[in-house]
C-alpha cells in the first residue's frame, strides 16, 4: 500500500532511493518520468532520468491522474502475484487505443464479458476496468488541457462523443464547465517544483490566492471553499504573478532571498488577516510562540485562537505560519507536514546567520 501523502520522504530521499533502486522504498512512492509519460516503482531498472524530469506520487491512482501510464518495464501496477493474462491484455488494449478508452462493444469484439473485465481487473487492482480507462483518459485530457488545446479539441480526442460527460469530468476537476471557465472569473493555477516538493499555487487579476504543498492534507477542501467564496472556477493556466511566485521560490531556497514581494491575496475573515499580517512580522530565521503572537495581537488568552487561524493560512511560505511554535519550542500544526516545517527553518537559520 502507498504511503499517505503526508508522510512521504523529502524529494531528494526519493530520488536517491530510485538512483539506488533502493527495495525498501518499494509502495511508499511511484516516481512519474516527464519526457517519457511513464511512471515507475522505486526499483525500476531502467535508465535513471534526471532530477528535473521526475515527479513523486504516493499512490498509483494519483500517478494515473497525473497522465502517466504504468512501466513495461517494472510494471508498477503488479501486485505480488503474477498479472492473469485477462487483465494484461485488458490494459495493453487501453494502451493501443487511440484515445484511451476500450468500450464493453470493443470487449465483446475481443471475446471478454464486460462484467468478467469488471471483475477481474477489480480483484487484482481495487478498481473497475472502466475507473482505470477514466483515470487514465482524464490524466491525458488534463495535460492536453494545460498545453493550451481547445476543450472541444480535446474532448474529441480523449474519446468523450458526449460534450455533457466531458463537461462533468471536467467539472469535477476544474470547478466549472468549460466554457463557463473560459468566460467566467477564473483562478489559474501552476505547479512549482521545490527541494521540498510541488507546491500548487493559484492566482488572479488581485494576486497569489493560495500557495500549498500539493500533498497537503484538506488541499482539496481549500479549493471548495476558494471557489465558492470567489465564485470563480481553478483552470491550469499563466499568469505573471504565478511566474513571480515561482522565480522568488526559487531565490529562497537557494537562499538568495528570505523576503517575498509577490503580490498577496489572501481570503479569510478580518481576524485571520490580522493573524497573517502579523505572521509577515516575524523575522526570517526567528520564531515566535502561539502565546507570542496573541500577545501581540492584543488577545492575550487567545492563543488557540491564533492556532486556528495559523491553520487556515493557505498562503505557505510567503506567509510563514512554519515560524510559530509551541511555547516549549517543540514543532507543531503544519499542514504540509512537520519535516518540512523543520527543514524551512534550518534553511532560514542557515541562510540568515551572520
């Protein structure tokens, strides 16, 4: 079983494991290869691609979603038994098809009941037949979204004759049909690669709206709650300010600056943009406690308080939540994990002392 995506190790641990083809690695993490569309186990043993090139995933679903397709080599979707013959022809069908999908008319044509497909490939990999081609299908739709093809375009070429199932898929994922996201207030969004792993960032006309690390755990639960606040779909897309985010990501984690000047958006109450202002007051390399801040704040019995709007902070990094500590100095409460919080602060204390 894959590792929770909280919990997995740092980038660099991972891409060390797989340049080692490390077997104690094997179901923490798959490791997905850009210029190839392939994803891998961490013992895989071809060719190591560089570290530019690899992005991790903690489950094989995440890795389908993310448009790759499973290694012929380490057959990353191999349980421990062998593959029965039905499933791997069923997957090499998806593979040889031109838009991703394999039909119940296409399985009676191969000579397979589409309930035995069904069945089979439910019981070898925990999911339908019919869930790994729509897994499979919609990673490929999005990265054809994100290069800047036309919706109908793509929905043609994924195989979707229904514009209406198309727009559902595309619903589901993105917020709003698309057509409305085309037209409508929208949030574009970009992936950055850090040390510590991909952060999506999203923003508008009024700058960064959210900035968190991918495998943050209630991720998905900040986007519901900025789309319906800003009444505005999230598309992949370019903007300067997500340009910006990422040209001064980069600067500090090669410690070339501590400070951001990208412009922020924040959205919460009056109260928990008084708690991140004052957030932005903490000096790099420093720390201050919970009871700390409500002192500061004037609420000096409100060191809970100041906990839950540090919590709901989803600008991380640029308004750094990772500086609040617990009065002991012990790490606590960081969404993205509490290795990273440690790791961001040796970095800043590194990079800050005289």
């Amino acid at each position: 079983m894959a590792a929770p995506a909280q919990s997995l190790p740092t980038p660099r641990t991972m891409y060390r494991a797989l340049a080692r083809r490390d077997a104690a690695y094997e179901g923490v993490f798959f490791t997905g290869v850009k210029t190839t569309g392939i994803f891998c186990r961490p013992t895989c043993r071809a060719k190591k691609p560089k570290p530019g090139n690899v992005e991790f995933f903690p489950t094989i679903s995440e890795a389908l979603h993310g448009g790759y397709r499973p290694c012929r080599l380490c057959r990353p979707l191999d349980g421990p038994k062998p593959v029965p013959p039905l499933v791997e022809r069923l997957r090499r069908a998806v593979e040889e098809s031109a838009d991703g999908r394999v039909t119940d008319k296409d399985l009676v044509a191969m000579g397979v009941e589409p309930s035995t497909a069904r069945r089979r490939f439910l019981a070898y990999h925990g999911m339908t037949f019919h869930a790994y081609q729509r897994a499979r299908r919609m990673g490929l739709a999005l990265r054809d979204v994100q290069a800047g093809k036309a919706v109908i375009d793509v929905q043609l070429a994924r195989g979707y004759e229904s514009t209406s199932g198309f727009r559902e898929a595309f619903t589901r994922i993105f917020g709003a049909p698309p057509r409305g996201a085309k037209a409508g207030h929208c949030l574009l969004a970009r992936r950055i690669e850090t040390p510590l792993g991909t952060m999506l960032a999203l923003a508008d006309g009024q700058g960064l709206r959210l900035l968190e690390f991918a495998d943050r755990r209630g991720l998905e639960r900040e986007l519901a709650v900025l789309r319906r606040r800003l009444k505005c779909a999230i598309v992949p897309g370019s903007h300067a300010t997500l340009d910006r985010t990422a040209g001064e990501l980069a600067e500090y984690f090669a410690g070339k600056r501590m400070e951001f000047t990208v412009p922020l958006a924040p959205v919460g109450s009056e109260f928990q943009r008084r708690v991140w202002a004052e957030l932005g007051r903490i000096p790099p390399g420093r720390t201050r406690s919970y009871a700390e801040m409500a002192k500061r704040l004037g609420i000096p019995k409100g060191p809970r308080a100041i906990g839950r709007a540090n919590g709901a902070n989803i600008l991380g990094i640029v308004v750094p939540c990772h500086r609040v500590i617990n009065a002991d100095g012990s790490l606590s409460g960081y969404g993205g994990g509490i290795w990273r919080k440690q790791r961001l602060l040796e970095h800043e204390r590194k990079c800050t002392q005289p």
